[in-house]
C-alpha cells in the first residue's frame, strides 16, 4: 500500500472536479486519514458520525465551503462520497456510539500502490438498466491533483466499486 493517503479537501476536489456531473467518488477508506483516524481510535474531526445499515460499515457527514457531504464505509473497504441532501449534519452528541469496525478496512492489504478513485454519476439513458457515467481517476500526491486513469488497475478499480455499489446508493 502507498505511504501517501487522502484528506476530506482531497476527496471534496476529486469529486467536484467536473462540476455536478458525477455524484460519488469511490476510494478505499484505508487511504483516507481522517476515516483511518475515526475508524481506529475513534478521533472524527471534521466528521460527524451518522447511523449506517450494514454492509455500510460506518457513515459520517462533515461541511466544505458551504456544501455538505456524506461518506459511507461499506464491509468491502470501499468508501463513497456523496454530497448530502440539505439538512442537518450528523447525529446529537447523545446520539453518537462510536464502535471498533474492525483492522480489515484499515489494513489495505490487498490494495495498489497507488491512490485510485472511481467517479459515479448519473445513468446515461432512461432504462433502469442503463449504464451509468463513470470514471477511474488516480490521485498525485506530488502534484495534490486528481487526473483521469486507464491504467491496468482502472478494471479492477471499478470492479470493487461496483461491487458495493447498491448498499452505497
């Protein structure tokens, strides 16, 4: 695994780089700090902790230039920005139960050496089985910038994202 990892401002940039034409940017919680920092010691930050169905391991909301975001952790390790429908962020402080989720999504055992995210947006037709916009981006921790990707693991990417797809919504 790459020693590099993202903050919020890196997703938030990711996903807001085209505008509204994506809604979800898919990396994998390892890679994220903040997530590492409040799924293993429970530190949120910026975060604020929201109920979560499983296989959504943890949910968390948090605020950047005005606009709220949503970020939901499913069992697979895959996390997925949204941004968040008006209303409040998060849970009362009487509400929040913080709970181990477990070292497998922190491990990052099985992941590249390299910060790949995987953009969602809207179906491109009108059937329910329509495919949807997406693309496979990689993060330069040189360059603090996100750029399209087509490498060899750009099928692989996706195909972790697709798989928790439905339970990310």
């Amino acid at each position: 695994m790459t020693d590099a990892v993202l903050t919020l401002d890196d997703l938030v940039h990711g996903l807001e780089r085209d505008g509204t034409r994506y809604q979800a940017l898919d990396v994998f919680a390892a890679n994220v700090q903040q997530l590492r920092d409040a799924l293993s010691g429970g530190a949120l930050g910026d975060l604020q902790r929201v109920p979560a169905t499983p296989p959504v391991r943890a949910a968390f909301v948090f605020r950047r230039n005005g606009t709220g975001y949503q970020l939901k952790v499913h069992e697979s390790g895959i996390a997925r920005l949204s941004r968040q429908a008006t209303g409040p962020l998060g849970l009362s402080d009487e509400q929040v139960a913080l709970g181990a989720i477990g070292a497998a999504l922190l491990s990052g055992k099985d992941l590249p050496g390299m910060l790949l995210g995987f953009l969602v947006g809207a179906a491109l037709g009108e059937s329910p089985d329509s495919p949807r916009r997406v693309l496979t981006i990689r993060y330069s921790a040189e360059e603090r910038r996100w750029r399209a990707y087509d490498g060899p693991l750009a099928k692989w990417m996706r195909d972790q994202s697709l798989m928790a797809d439905p339970a990310l919504g």
